[in-house]
C-alpha cells in the first residue's frame, strides 16, 4: 500500500557547468573536481590500463562525451593516482561490476530524521530517493561494495591528519552513503557489504 505521504529526495553528484564559463567567476578547486567526476562517469577503463588517462580524455574530447573545459580542468595526476589504487584492483577484479547505477526507490522517511519524535511522526510516511551510485561491484564471494567518488577540498586544519581526514569524509557523506546501501540492498535483494569513498584530494579510500 502507499504510504500516507510521500516527498522526494534527489542526490545528483553530477557536475555542473565550471562557474568561469560565464565569466562570473575564476577557475575554483571545485571546478576542477567537477570535471575529474565527469571523466571517471566517462572513461573506459580499459583504454586507461593500456593507453593512460592523456588518451582517453583525447578519446573522450573527440567523441564529444566531454567538453574542452572539461577535458583542461581534470586532474589527470589524482585520475592516474585511482588507477593505481587498491580499490580499483578490487573493481576490476570483481565477479560483476555496475558504474552510474541510476536508482529511484521508495524509503522510510523516518530515515531522515534522527528526532525520535519525528520519526514517529513519519512511520507511515515515505521518500521518494533519486540517485546514482558511482560504482557497485560484486567480489567472487558474492560480496558487494558501493564505491562513490568524492572530489571535495580538505581543509586545511584537517589536511594531512588521516584519521580528522576520515572524520571529516564521514561526516560530511555517512547519511547519503547510508540511503544508498539502503536503496541497493532493495533493489538487488542482497545484502552490502562495505560503502567506500575514493577521495581523489586524499588519494585514497575511506569506509563508511
């Protein structure tokens, strides 16, 4: 049955138009984030391993998928650093792999609230969840690991402090992390086992 009310939750991590374009404003951290996120939706994997990301953001410019700003403002050091890392090892190792998983679904809006009276209040009412998970892939043990990339600014009072890095990544991601395990895990009738974030400013992985 339907819920008694229902409200709408979009998460859409991607990018914008670069502010600059329409010269309000000058290149910023975040518009250089905004195209690495493009390229990583974009980019085939494969052409990377054999070719490196300077071919395949050409290969992609070319094709049109991406636009010139785009193709000058990624950030093709952090691109290279991913494709070392452990957890692309672990993406392309994997039993299946999902990249740009678009998903709507239906969640208990008592979710989002951590009131306990509010949550009351909304047992019987529903959100309707728009999003799209960067990466999920399946391990040969039937394991399931959501991989979303981040592209945000460390600041400065907490760059380089590993464990303040996590916290901040955590804070700052946990509760969107959390409706997407939720969301998948209906969805695919199984259970997920890990949330990872990439954060291409930190270089690395962090779990949520």
């Amino acid at each position: 049955a339907d819920s008694v009310g229902e409200s709408a939750v979009v998460f859409d991590d991607e990018a914008p138009a670069p502010g600059f374009i329409s010269g309000k404003s000058s290149v910023r951290g975040s518009d250089i984030g905004s195209a690495t996120h493009v390229f990583m939706q974009f980019c085939d994997f494969t052409n990377v391993e054999k070719y490196g990301v300077e071919y395949e953001l050409e290969r992609l410019l070319k094709k049109r998928y991406i636009t010139e700003t785009f193709a000058a403002l990624t950030n093709r050091k952090a691109a290279e650093k991913f494709f070392r890392s452990e957890i692309y090892r672990e993406m392309r190792a994997a039993e299946t792999l999902e990249r740009e998983y678009r998903f709507n679904v239906k969640l208990p809006a008592s979710m989002f609230t951590k009131d306990a009276e509010k949550k009351k209040q909304l047992e019987n009412e529903s959100v309707f969840v728009q999003g799209v998970v960067d990466c999920y892939f399946r391990n040969r043990t039937g394991n399931i690991t959501i991989v979303d990339y981040k592209t945000d600014f460390i600041p400065l009072e907490v760059k380089g402090n590993a464990e303040k890095e996590n916290e901040f990544f955590v804070n700052r991601h946990k509760a969107q992390l959390t409706y997407y395990k939720t969301a998948l895990e209906m969805i695919t009738g199984q259970k997920v086992s890990r949330t990872v974030i990439y954060s291409f400013s930190a270089a690395r992985s962090i779990e949520i």
